[in-house]
C-alpha cells in the first residue's frame, strides 16, 4: 500500500511540476503585458506594481492589431472550411468508392507530406506573380488549404477504415444515397476526429509566418504573425505591446481547444479503443 500511495504522490508531483513549466511563460507574457517598458526592465520577473491596461488598447489600435487579428480569422477559418470539406470527401471517396486509382490518390497525399512545406515558396510567389494573386488574402487561403490537406487526409482515412460497413449498408438498404450516407452517417460519427484535425490544423494556420511574410505586402491585407513585428521601430521596441499582442494573438486558440476539450480527447483515443 505504501508503495502505491508514494508512485501515486510521485506521479502527481510530475504532473504538477510538468504543468508548471508549461504555464509559467504563459503566466510571465501576462503579467508583464500590464507594465511599462521601464518597469520591465528593473522588474521583470516580479508582479507589477502599477498595472497598465491600456497596453491593450494600445496594442489593438494603435497598432492596428484589429486588423490584423480579423485578417488572420478570415485566412484561418476559411482555409480550415475548404481543409475539412475537401479531406473528408477524399477521405470518404478514397475508403468507400473503390475506384481504380483510389490507392494512387492516397499515394499522392501521402508524398505531398513528405515535401517541405517552405520549398514551394519561390515557385509559388512566381506562379501567383504571374497571376496578379500576391498581395491578397486569397494568395494565403490557397496554399494554407493545399498544406493541410496531406495530413488530414491521411487521419480522415485512417478512421473511415475502422468506421463499421455495416451501419452504411443497412442506410444503402434502406434507400439512403452515397451523399446522404456520408452527411447523416459518417460525419457525425467522425466529430472528434474533425475536433482534432482542426486544431491541429488551425493552429498552423493561425501561426504561418514565411508564406504571409513574402505574398503580402500591404498592411492592411497583414496577418497577425506578420503584424507583431510593428512594435519594432528603428531605435526603440514596444516590449509590453508585444506581450500584450502575443496574449490577444493566443486567446482564439486557447477559447477553440477549450471548446473542443472533448471531442479532441476521444479523437486522440479512439484508436486504442478500435484496437
């Protein structure tokens, strides 16, 4: 008994002390994000003495963080929209609609995550030069969707080969088509494995600097990545309004997993349970 009691007090001090190292930052990026630069600098592991709310502020309009921020919406969740609209049909065509090349198909996702995302970034600032498409929120949409694909195809793949026949063959029997089957069907048993593909996706979506960093150039079309260098001017920075622009930059990530608690739980457990 005592053996248990003293791996159960070790295990819980690991979570605890693990639990830490991973909130701290976080918790430090807060707390100076409400002092002055000058406070930052004499005191910057300690809790502020006069607190400065109005970095916020500062940060979402001054420094045109606003814009920035519903930019970076717009790209994110468009580009996740057609990401799991295309995954989840190819997914579904690929496990469901033996056709000759289906194999061939999920070979070809499956190389494309072999290629480094980065290495396309010449040929694809050349091919929408030519095209007049740089510089727009379209030119981030459409490659953010194209990346995203390769791995969400291959999960959305890997759970319809568990998904159980037989639940679609008693829908076909009862009259039901190919498209009904996978709407009424097949997407609602595969929630939590959207819930994960999204965050993951979401995430690298919402962060990606190289490509926004070369194909945009007006201020007004800037992602948020490429937002945050505004606070360095030629002499000075903003340290605080950094701070305070990396906490509203992590809010909609933080809100979207606690959101998908959940479902990403039973996504990233489904396959031991299938086993």
């Amino acid at each position: 008994m005592k053996s248990n009691k003293t791996v159960s007090v070790l295990k819980y001090a690991v979570l605890i002390a693990t639990a830490f190292v991973t909130l701290y930052p976080l918790l430090w990026v807060l707390l100076n994000s409400f002092k002055a630069n000058t406070e930052l600098f004499t005191s910057p592991w300690g809790i502020p003495k006069e607190w400065h709310p109005e970095n916020y502020a500062n940060a979402w309009t001054t420094a045109s963080i606003n814009i920035y921020f519903f930019n970076s919406v717009i790209v994110s969740i468009t580009s996740l929209f057609f990401s799991l609209l295309l995954s989840t049909t190819v997914s579904f065509a690929i496990t469901r609609l033996k056709f000759k090349l289906s194999t061939a198909v999920f070979l070809v996702f499956t190389v494309g995550m072999m290629i480094p995302v980065h290495a396309t970034l010449i040929p694809i600032f050349l091919m929408f030069s030519r095209i007049r498409l740089t510089n727009s929120l379209y030119s981030l949409i459409i490659p953010y969707t194209a990346f995203s694909l390769p791995i969400a195809v291959m999960i959305f793949t890997g759970f319809f080969k568990t998904f159980p026949r037989e639940l679609e063959e008693a829908a076909v029997i009862d009259g039901s088509t190919i498209k009904g089957m996978f709407l009424r069907i097949t997407l609602p048993m595969c929630k939590p494995c959207i819930a994960t593909v999204a965050i993951y996706n979401f995430l690298g979506m919402w962060n990606e600097l190289n490509y926004a960093l070369v194909l945009i150039r007006s201020r007004s079309k800037m992602t948020l990545p490429i937002g945050m260098t505004g606070f360095k001017g030629q002499f000075t920075t903003d340290f605080t309004g950094i701070f305070a622009a990396v906490i509203i930059t992590i809010i909609p990530t933080i809100m979207i997993y606690i959101a998908f608690n959940k479902q990403i739980i039973e996504g990233m457990t489904i396959g031991a349970l299938k086993g």
